[in-house]
C-alpha cells in the first residue's frame, strides 16, 4: 500500500463509525472534522458505496446508515446511553487534551452502535446538556492518557515541573494515582529526589518522558495516603 493511501483510508473507516454513531450527518460536517473539501467527501461516500456499504442521502439533509444493516452486539437501554453521553459532555470541558479526544473518540464508536431509534435522541441529548463553570476555553495540558498508562505499567516518568510558585523543577517520579477537584486533574506521584509522595497538577507539568525504567508497586492504598496525608498536614 502506498503512503499516500493510508490517511484516506483511515479517513473511510472514521466515516463509516460516524454514519453509524449519528441519525443523520451533513457532508459539511464530515468535511469539516477530517480537514477535507466537501468534494473529498461526495468522493469517498461514492466509493463507500460502491464498497457495499448501505448509505441513504436525503436531499437537503445528509447522509444515514440504511436501518437495519448493522446489528449491534451490545444494546444500550436509554438512561445508559444517556448516561454515556452526559459523561462525554463534562469530560469535554476538562483541560486535557488527551483525554478529550480519547472520550470523543470512544462514545462515538459506542454510539455508532446504539438502536437506530436512539441515535436521535443521543444527538438532541448532546446539544442540551451544559456543564458550567470558569474553566478555561484552551486545553492546558497533553499527558493525561500517558500518565494513566504509566500509572497501569508502573513505569517511571521524567517531568519538567512549573510549580504555583514559577519555580521549575526536573523530577523522575513513580506515577500511583489521580484524582481530580475543582476541575483539575492532580497526580499522586513517589518523587525520587524528595523520597516521598508528592501531588503535581497536571496542567503544571510542562514536559512529560515514559522512560525506559519500572518500579516496584508501592504498598500504598488511596484510603492510606489520604490517611497519612492528614496526618502529616491536620
């Protein structure tokens, strides 16, 4: 396969899960989340077609799956799939970029196997559904998704630390948990200069490198730490 071929296709299986994922969806709006003219996209819908692949065009609307040509193997109830989508909308609005396009990503592959009659209904859902506060519009930090990694291979981490005193600070620390208040992602980390546990927001930690280097799992619990965290600051 020649290099060139490979974001188009790429870009025909993306398709085809948000025809899936959606009652009814605009060329303009395909166009617009692959970065592609609308005529890319009358293109690839031809070729989808002619692939086999069921789609029905309503004139002035957009494009739809033909009901009935994919059999879900999970049905949702409706508070599922409502819960689903109330949770993609207040992760929307957390600052981190990674996590962000990972929750997208993951409901719109599970809404693209909702019963057709619901995909409507998750759409509507989605528009009316606002989470509030005095967070900030810019995504602030990257490394939400690399961190859980490391936290789930007990892989250490080298980080580029900015503190709320502008004080810079390069530390390998062994990640152990987060947790997150008033909208920011915090990381419960071993620091190994100060040999001890030590909180780091995330949006502060300015570079992030996965090193090539394991640790021994502590024998630590959150109900412990949070335990020994107040003791240590009543």
């Amino acid at each position: 396969m020649e290099e060139k071929e490979k974001p188009r296709l790429s870009r025909l299986t993306a398709i085809i899960t948000q025809l899936q994922s959606k009652r009814i969806i605009t060329a303009k709006q395909l166009a617009e989340r692959h970065n592609v003219s609308i005529r890319t996209i009358y293109r690839d819908i031809r070729t989808l077609e002619k692939s086999g692949i069921p789609i029905v065009t309503e004139e002035g609307k957009g494009y739809s799956i033909m009901e009935g040509y994919h059999l879900p193997p999970v049905l949702f109830t409706e508070k599922e799939a409502n819960a689903l989508i109330t949770v993609e909308r207040l992760l929307v609005n957390n600052k981190d970029q990674s996590l962000t396009e990972s929750v997208s990503s993951a409901i719109e592959k599970i809404k693209a196997i909702l019963r057709y009659s619901q995909k409507g209904n998750a759409d509507l859902l989605a528009e009316r559904i606002i989470f509030g506060g005095h967070q900030k519009e810019e995504k602030t930090s990257n490394n939400l998704m690399q961190i859980q990694s490391a936290i789930i291979h007990f892989q250490v981490l080298k980080i580029n630390y900015l503190s709320s005193q502008k004080k810079r600070t390069t530390r390998n620390i062994e990640p152990f948990a987060i947790y997150s208040i008033n909208g920011n992602f915090l990381l419960i980390a071993f620091c190994r200069i100060r040999n001890d546990f030590r909180v780091f927001r995330i949006d502060y930690i300015e570079t992030l490198i996965t090193l090539d280097e394991t640790f021994t799992p502590h024998n630590m619990t959150m109900q412990k730490y949070f335990e020994d965290y107040v003791q240590k600051y009543p």
